[in-house]
C-alpha cells in the first residue's frame, strides 16, 4: 500500500510534530518560508504508507493523506470535513 501527502504550505506553521511522527521520515522542514514568514513542512512522498499519523497530530489540520490500495488513490483523511473519529471509523 502506499500513500501520498498534501500539505496546505501557506497554513502551516512548522511546528514539526509531523516531521517527529512519520515513521517513514517523508516529511521535512522546508528551507523557503511561506507568506506568514514560517517555515512550513513539505512531504517528500518517498515510501509513505497512508498510515494517516502525520495529518492526526498537525494541529493546524493542514495535512490530508491519500492512500492507494487496490491502484486507485482514494482520501483517507480530509481535516476540514472529518472529525478523528469518522476518520477512523473510516479506516475500519
């Protein structure tokens, strides 16, 4: 399975709580600040899973994951719709 991440660059503070989480080190802190003069992360996308922890901790809810299981990418998580529990109900 594997996943892609999207992250909302303008709306990010770069706290790094998802740098800290992925347990696949596919995301950085970028080295160009955004509008606001933070320097936001950036998902490399390299081996991701969509295990979805990275948009879970982002407290911003600036993070969507999308995940591919059977060759279509369907969105896992979508932090301005769904709560953390549709999200997981979703999962199951």
């Amino acid at each position: 399975m594997t996943g892609k991440i999207i992250i909302n660059a303008e709306r990010c503070k770069g706290c790094g709580l998802c740098v800290r989480v992925c347990p696949k080190n596919n995301i950085i802190i970028s080295k160009k600040s955004n509008k606001a003069g933070y320097f936001p992360v950036e998902a490399t996308n390299t081996g991701c899973t969509g295990c979805c922890i990275c948009a879970l901790v982002c407290p911003d809810a600036v993070i969507e994951v999308l995940r591919d299981e059977t060759g279509k990418i369907r969105e896992i998580t979508n932090s301005k719709k769904k709560t953390k529990t549709e999200m997981i109900k979703e999962k199951r």
